[in-house]
C-alpha cells in the first residue's frame, strides 16, 4: 500500500547534490518547466556514505533539515537523463556474492549518480539531479513558536534559492509571532521568519520499519481532538534532573502530554504498534511487531548491510556468466559490432580498452559469442551454483592468488592489479617465507540493505531482518563503489604457524577465551533473535589473534613513516586452519585505497622493499613488547563473568581505529606473539620468537 501523505524528493551521493522534491516540487519537471525559484540540490555526500553512514532508508542530517535516500524503485529516472545512463562496477565475483544475499534476478552493480565539476561543484541541473530522497521526518517544529505541525501544512514553505549553496536549504515559518500565549502581545507583534527543524521524535521496530511518531494520537491519548478537526500542537522543553522534559500540548483544546511517558518502564503499553512502514519505499507492510520509541538521529536507527572484496584476476577459463557484467557495461555501439563469432578479433581489442577488463582473453570465441548473444536477446542465464557467503570462503581466493607467484605475475599488466615478489629481510625468514608488494589493487563494496535497532550480526545474520531495496524486495541492480590503493602481503610459515598453534590450544587461558567468547555471543546476540548458531563456529583459531595482533603493530608503525594516517589503513587477515577441501591460510594484507581513480601515493608499497620491512616489523615488535598500561595490560584476562573478547591489548599499545580493524579491537593478545614476562597462568609461547634473536 503505498503512503499518500509521503512527499516524493531527490538525493544524490558521491560528492554528489542530495536532492529533495516536495508535493508541490516535482525535480524534473519543475527544472524544465522553470516553474518554481526553489531549486532541488540540498547537500552532498560522499559514494562511500551510500554505503556505510547515509545510504538507503537512512536519515541524513542537513544544516536545516532531514532527508532519507528513496529506495531503488524510484532512482531509475534519473539515470535515464544521464549521458550513457548508470556507470557499472564490473566485478563477478561481487555480483555473485550479491546474488547469494538477494537472488539471481540481480545483473548490474551500478554507481551512484555523481555531479560533473562545475563552479560550485555543481553541473546541469536538467542532468544532474541526484539521488531521489523525501524530507524525514515530515514533522517540523518551528523554531520560534514551537509549533508542532507536519510539512505539508500551509504554515510551512521550503525556501532554496541560491543556486551554490544548497546548504542554506530549509523551511520557514513566514509569519512566526513567538511563543507567548495569549492575544494580547502575541497579536500585535510582527510576524518575521523563523526556521523549522524536523521534530526528533520516531516510532521503530525490529523488523526495519520507521515511521513518523503520531503527535495527534499521543497528546490526545489515542482520541480526536473535541474542538478542531486538524488541531495546532506546540513541543515545548525544560531541563529536568531526569533529562530533557518535553511536553505536546494542544492549542485547539489545551490537551497535554509529556514525552517522558514514552520513554518509561511502562513505554511499551502505550506506545502504538508498528504499522510497516518502509518510508524509504512509501509503503506499508504487514507487521505484527510493537513499535519503540526512536530518536532521530540515533546510533541504532539504522545498519548497513555491505558486501566487499578485492577485485582479483581471474586464472580460469571465463565462463557465460562471467562475461555477462562486463557485456553490459559496454556502450550499445560496441556490442553491435558484434555481428559474426569469425570477427571477434577487433571487438576483443575493443571492448578490452574500454572495460580496461583482462577477462576478454580468458574466454573462447564459443562462449564469447554465446555471451553476447545471450546479452542481446536479453535472457540472463541463472548462476551455476550459491556462492558462500562465509568470510573465509570470501578471502579464499584472493588467498589463492597472492599466494602463487605465477597467478599475480601474470595478471600483473591490468589496471585494476598489479603485484611483485620482494625479497624476503633476512631477519623475518624463519616465519615468513613470502612479501609481495601490491602496487595496485581495487576494493569492490556493494549495499544489499540495512537494519534497524539490531546490528545484523546481533541478529545471526538473519536475511528476514533485513530491510528490503525495492517494494517487491527482488532488485536487479544494487548501488556499489569502487576504491583503488596499494598495499603489502606477507605470508607466514605453514608448518611453524600449525606447531606454534598446537602449543596453544592445549592452554587454559586458550578455554578462558573460547569461554569469554560464548559469553560474549550470547549477550551481544539481540533477544529478538532466533539463535541457532554454535558460538564455537564464530571463534577464531589462535593463528587468527596472533597475526591480527602483529597487524595492528604494523598499522601503528607504519602511519609514522608511509605518510598514511593509521586510520586510513585497512587489514585483511587471512588466517584459517585447514577444513575439508579448503587449504590452510596464514597471512595478512595491509593496503590502503583511494575513491580517486588515480589509487594513492605509493608510500605503503615503499615500506615492502626488504631494507625497510626487516626495521618495520622489528620496531613494530619493539613498541608491542611495552605498553604504559603494564603490568595490568600484560596480565589481563576475562574473570568470572567479564565477556571482553581481548587478552593483552589496549588502547596504548594494539587498538586501532575501527576503520581500519575488520574486527573492532576485538581477538586481540601481545601475549600470543612476544614472550612477554606474565604470570603462569597467563603466559603462551609467542609466535613471533623465532625472529625475535636473542
């Protein structure tokens, strides 16, 4: 059922104009009409936020006022106005994963629309408008007299003029008189304008739904107001010892009701239930949850759903399926020049230059042709087999290629890749056998929905949870984002990572983790949850804690010398005991990337030369082995009924930023690679001792 009362709008991202529309402000046909002054642009975001902060079903914090990117039903016609339509991210192997969490009816991973360089940062505005978004919430409190009205009441017009500064976007109260009751003063003062804000309050469930918090019912408690049809509400707010005190009041019958109800033991009783709104897709829902009570703004109102990988060269023969995403993101001229499978020759030269796509020769004329006729008759053929979505499945094969020197070497000639063999300082060469510099590399992300209230991982990964992208939940195509850099590989010892490991496993502070670990699973996992999944198959293995120790060791050091900040520093550990057909892995990846097309600067891949490296480790090992929080670092380890997933590690000597650690700080131990002096009890043999000499 779809929301008569939403306002349709627009928004862009990638350093691209968020848009906004409202019911008398059409975006396309207002432009070319040049029927109104009120242009659409309101802000910016970058193509990352799409994903990760300010992505669909979000609310995005404006200088003036709150906007919510629309789902993807309603972006299709602005790409339609756009030269060549929507930019593709070619990458199968992200595409397959994304089919794995939406199904195979999805064939394109498309970037957002961005805004062409222009004075102001701005383009056309006939082409670029963005990325469609309403104005979330649609209750706005007026600053001036606090009234409390939604925005399509007349009191309220939305006022953006100068073409440059979308910023100063906002509505207006046109003729505000103040707060004061009464007839006497408030009457005779003249009006002036005053700004509205969007009021903060919202209703939430579980299941991924938010709507706007029902002022009328509440202050009214569920009846309809005796004096007025469309009564005028006013939120006014006092400090208290318990917090902010805001109270609704009516003006037409001087009903009033206090928010704090709404927050107490006994919330739950009378706030309404949830009524399914997906208000990024102006729709209703079935929904048998109650609703909670959210803030705008707050940490829990919204969690994205993101899939990423490093975009690698493929050794295998291409197959139909493969070629398919990168068919598609050709020009409609190129794939007509496709006319016989006897002249593929030059459409392989080609379509390679512009995909800039080494996948054209790993595939034979055959299945080359049978692609591109399958392109041109439509029929997307379904995915041979589901791909997993299990992580270490997800890094297998990147494992697989930074492993063997012929596979990297090979494929190093592409634009998206590029990688050499260094040798290996002589000091690290009894642990690690292999460092390979990665003078290029690409990092393919994609958004495959979002959650409210529970993280995803709160939830056991539960895909009902999700909220869905398009109103009959099955897109074709999912925003996605591409990012360049570099970064340096080091692959540990096989044999002397599963003796060391051995050792360990044999230890009780070991059975203190896995203990600490299922404590931890158990409360962080949301009670709306269904648990069903072993907490021992989310537990790490100890290969995995020390090397993202030494990870974090060398993120630290290395921001003082790569000219990288540490938080623009990222890891990929690779590090999984043999299982079934699925090979052992030991290793880590410290890259850093770029949404510039031109990558970075090149300091990472410097400190990979074996007369840099040998200093790197060993310094980073040096300031590991001290921490200003020792002895109680060194000796720390969860008691009783602490739940900290974290042994000899701390803010001084291991944690990073969070945008650099792929696990929050968490599975962390000094303990686990130096041969720090601790008690017994707590002590393990360091990985790291067969280079630390004596």
């Amino acid at each position: 059922m779809s929301d008569a009362h939403d306002e349709s709008g627009a928004a862009d991202g990638g350093l691209a104009p968020i848009t906004v529309g409202l019911a008398e402000l059409n975006p396309i046909a207002d432009i070319e009409g040049k029927t109104t002054k009120n242009r659409s642009k309101v802000g910016s975001v970058r193509p990352s936020a799409l994903l990760y902060t300010s992505g669909i079903g979000a609310t995005v914090d404006l200088p003036h006022l709150s906007v919510m990117p629309h789902g993807l039903d309603a972006w299709q016609r602005y790409y339609d106005r756009r030269p060549g339509g929507a930019d593709l991210v070619v990458e199968p192997r992200l595409l397959d994963l994304v089919r794995a969490y939406l199904g195979a009816q999805v064939t394109q991973l498309r970037k957002a629309p961005w805004a062409p360089e222009a004075p102001g940062g701005f383009g056309d505005e006939a082409i670029d408008l963005g990325i469609p978004a309403r104005v979330f919430p649609q209750w706005l409190r007026c600053t001036g007299c606090n009234l409390l009205a939604p925005v399509s009441h007349p009191i309220f017009e939305f006022k953006n003029v100068l073409k440059y500064r979308p910023d100063q976007a906002t509505f207006i109260h046109k003729d505000c008189k103040g707060w004061s009751p009464g007839s006497g003063r408030a009457k005779a003062r003249k009006g002036r304008e005053q700004a509205a804000v969007p009021a903060r309050y919202l209703i939430a469930c579980v299941n991924g739904h938010i709507d706007e918090f029902p002022y009328v019912a509440w202050v009214h408690r569920g009846r309809n107001c005796p004096n007025a049809k469309i009564p005028q509400l006013r939120m006014r707010e006092w400090k208290s010892n318990l917090g902010p005190d805001v109270q609704i009041s009516c003006l037409s019958c001087d009903a009033r009701r206090g928010m704090l109800e709404a927050t107490g033991p006994k919330a739950a009783e009378k706030l309404p239930h949830c009524r399914g709104r997906h208000a990024h897709l102006d729709a209703f829902y079935q929904c048998d949850q109650s609703g909670k009570l959210m803030m705008l703004g707050a940490a829990n109102q919204w969690f994205a759903s993101t899939v990423g990988l490093l975009a690698l060269p493929r050794e295998e023969v291409a197959s139909v399926i493969d070629l398919l995403p990168v068919l598609q993101a050709l020009p409609p001229e190129v794939i007509a020049s496709a006319t016989a499978k006897e002249a593929l020759a030059g459409f392989r030269g080609w379509a390679g230059s512009l995909t800039q796509n080494e996948i054209f020769g790993n595939a034979t004329d055959d299945v080359l042709w049978e692609a591109i006729e399958t392109l041109k008759g439509a029929v997307i053929p379904a995915p041979a087999a589901a791909v997993s979505t299990d992580p270490s499945d997800i890094l297998l094969p990147e494992w697989l290629v930074l492993t063997n020197e012929e596979k990297y070497t090979k494929h190093s000639g592409s634009a998206d890749f590029r990688a050499v063999r260094r040798a290996v300082p002589e000091s690290l060469m009894p642990l690690i056998p292999e460092v390979v510099a990665v003078e290029k590399l690409k990092k393919v992300n994609a958004f495959v929905g979002f959650t409210r209230i529970d993280a995803l991982d709160r939830i056991d990964d539960s895909k009902n949870r999700v909220a869905p992208l398009t109103r009959d939940g099955r897109p074709t195509w999912v925003p996605a984002t591409e990012d360049r850099g570099e970064g340096f590989f080091l692959r540990f010892d096989e044999p002397t990572v599963v003796a060391w490991e051995n050792k360990i496993l044999e230890l009780d502070i070991w059975e203190t983790y896995r203990r600490a670990h299922e404590l931890n699973f158990k409360r962080r996992t949301s009670k709306t949850s269904d648990s069903t999944i072993d907490p021992d198959s989310r537990f790490p293995p100890p290969r995995y804690w020390a090397i993202h120790s030494l990870s974090h060791l060398l993120i630290r050091e290395a921001a003082m010398s790569s000219g990288y900040g540490s938080a623009s520093l990222t890891e990929r550990i690779y590090a999984w005991r043999k299982d079934g057909d699925r090979p052992a892995a030991a290793g880590l990846l410290i890259t850093t990337t770029a949404s510039d097309s031109e990558g970075t600067l090149g300091g990472l891949v410097d400190l990979s030369r074996p007369e840099r490296l040998g200093a790197l480790v060993h310094d980073a090992i040096r300031r590991g082995g001290r921490c200003s929080s020792d002895p109680v670092c060194s000796h720390r380890r969860p008691r009783g009924k602490e739940d900290f997933l974290h042994g000899a590690a701390c803010h001084f000597c291991l944690f990073v930023s969070e945008t650099s650690c792929e696990r929050t700080n968490r599975f962390l131990d000094r303990r686990l690679l130096l041969d720090l002096m601790v008690d017994p009890d707590v002590a393990t043999p360091g990985l790291l001792l067969p280079i630390l000499g004596d």
